[in-house]
C-alpha cells in the first residue's frame, strides 16, 4: 500500500494538473524559442534573459524567483554559464520540481560534444568554464541534439500530449534539416575566413563554419581587454590579416571600434541568440541573420 501512494504522489509530482499547461522556465531566448517550436500551446514559456543581455550576468530579481517557483520545467545552457545567479534563483524559489536531478531540471550542455575544455581552473584566468565554453547553441548542429532531448522531457512530463510532442519535433527536425543544409551552402565562401573575436562566444559557429579565429580581444575571458593587449593583438593582425571582428550585439563595443580604428578592420555585431537583432525573431531568422551578416565580410571589399 505504502508503495502505491508513493507511485501516486511521484505521478503528480511530475505531471501537471489536467487541462493544465505547462510552465516553462528558460535562461536564455534560444531555449525559448526552442520550447516554443516543440511544445507549442501546451505550454506557458518564459525566458529569464533577452537577445541584449549578457546571459553571464542577471540579476535573480523578484520577478525571476516568481516564475521558477511555479514553473514545471526549466531549461538552461549549464556549463557554469549561469553560475553566478541560477543556484541563488533556485534556492529562492524553493521549487522542488525543477531541481538539478530531477525531470523538471534540463541542463543543454549535457547532450552535446562540448569544446574548449579547459586542463586546469583558475579564476584568476577569468571567467573560465571547467567543463568546456557554454555557447553551444551557435552551432545549429547542437539545437538539433539539444531538440531531441528538450522533446522527451516535454513527454515525460505531460505524457497525455507525448504524440503531439514528437509529431511537433518531426515537424521542427525536417524543416530544420532543410535549412541547415540551405545554410551550409549559403555558408560555403566562408571558410577559412579569417576573424578577431571580442568573447569566446564562437567556437562552435568557427568550427561549424570552418572560419579562422586570429585574435581575441578579451585576454582573460569575461574581463576588459586592455590598452597594452589590444596593442598586442593590433600587432599581431599585421602579421596575419584577418578581414572582421565579431562580436555579440550584447557585448560592449568599446574595445572592437579601438581595433577598428586601429586596424581599419570592420566590425560586425552578430545577433548570438534570439532577439538579439530585429530579424532574428527566432531559432530560423537567428542563423539567417548570421550569416548574412557574416556574408557581408566574405572578401576584403565587404559585399
């Protein structure tokens, strides 16, 4: 008897209330915007941040620990991209459900190849991630990986709608399939580019695109570059050219207009996620965008 409650009491422990939608919680806009492909309108979907906000750094306000406190599920990149205010934004709201080990918790990091893993932590060095650099979603390869698991979880938790869930992720899987390859030879005059990035924000796009990473403007990551680095790096492109540098719309654009003035380099502000720029409405116009604007460097005259 005892065993039966407890079956019971774990079954609404993870599925919600009849009729009722689910609640999603994201860290970012591409989890969002994911949510919003698979689950469609089984689901109420939040995002703690937005395009123009460094995902690095939020604030766990009110509001925040509000919407983790009711939500059923929560979405968030992980590799310690969040680690300076999600475990605070967890134990404040005190949602049982949505805790790291639980089906209600979903960490994307932990279903793709990760990269940049670093042999030896040390904070000193900056804002450096012991299990690899967490902006996996600028590889649309990852959302693709990130896609089969955000849809099982949906199922797992309002079992009830599990057919519509992965009819919706075939749905989302084809025409993603599609335009990754309209992308990829849209991209295809684009490798070997050599680039300067401001942030490490782009492993996974340089190593989908096949581009050249020459120079990074932050010496340590996550902290001011300065003077006497940036002379540095403005040395280096003498030596070995590059013809753009990248940085996310969110990002400080101080220290990449100094190169750019400096090197007579152009600079091109990528969206980086969803909402970062007024086309880049979602996970589709997000790498449209992208590339287009990549695409606008592919030569040294820029068209």
């Amino acid at each position: 008897m005892q065993r039966f409650v407890y079956l019971i009491l774990l079954l609404f422990a993870v599925t919600p209330a009849a009729g009722a939608n689910l609640r999603i919680f994201t860290c970012e806009p591409e989890w969002a915007a994911l949510a919003t492909e698979l689950a469609g309108e089984n689901t109420n979907i939040f995002s703690a941040t937005t395009g123009l906000q460094n995902p690095h750094k939020v604030t766990a306000r009110p509001s925040l620990i509000a919407k983790m406190r009711r939500a059923d599920l929560v979405i968030c990149t992980g590799a310690d991209l969040e680690a300076g205010w999600l475990p605070l934004l967890r134990r404040k709201a005190n949602n049982p459900k949505v805790l790291p080990g639980q089906p209600g918790y979903l960490e994307a990091a932990d279903h793709v190849p990760m990269r940049e893993i670093p042999s030896r932590v040390d904070r000193a060095e900056g804002d450096v991630h012991p299990h690899g650099n967490p902006h996996i979603h600028t590889d649309p390869r990852n959302i693709r990986r990130v896609a089969q698991v955000v849809s099982e979880r949906l199922a797992t938790l309002d079992p009830a709608n599990a057919t519509q869930y992965r009819q919706r992720l075939a749905d989302f899987n084809g025409r993603w399939d599609a335009a990754l390859r309209q992308w990829e030879s849209v991209a295809a005059n684009l490798r070997g580019m050599p680039i300067v990035t401001q942030h490490k924000s782009w492993i996974y796009l340089i190593e989908w695109l096949g581009l050249e990473r020459i120079a990074v403007l932050e010496a340590k990551p996550g902290l001011p570059p300065s003077a006497a680095h940036l002379s540095q790096v403005a040395a280096k492109l003498e030596r070995r050219p590059a013809r753009v540098i990248l940085r996310a719309a969110y990002q400080d654009r101080r220290a990449s207009d100094w190169l750019a003035d400096r090197t007579g380099l152009a600079v091109a502000a990528l969206p980086y996620t969803v909402g970062g720029n007024e086309r880049a409405t979602d996970l589709f116009g997000l790498f449209d965008e992208t590339l287009r604007v990549l695409n606008q460097h592919a030569n040294p005259e820029g068209g």
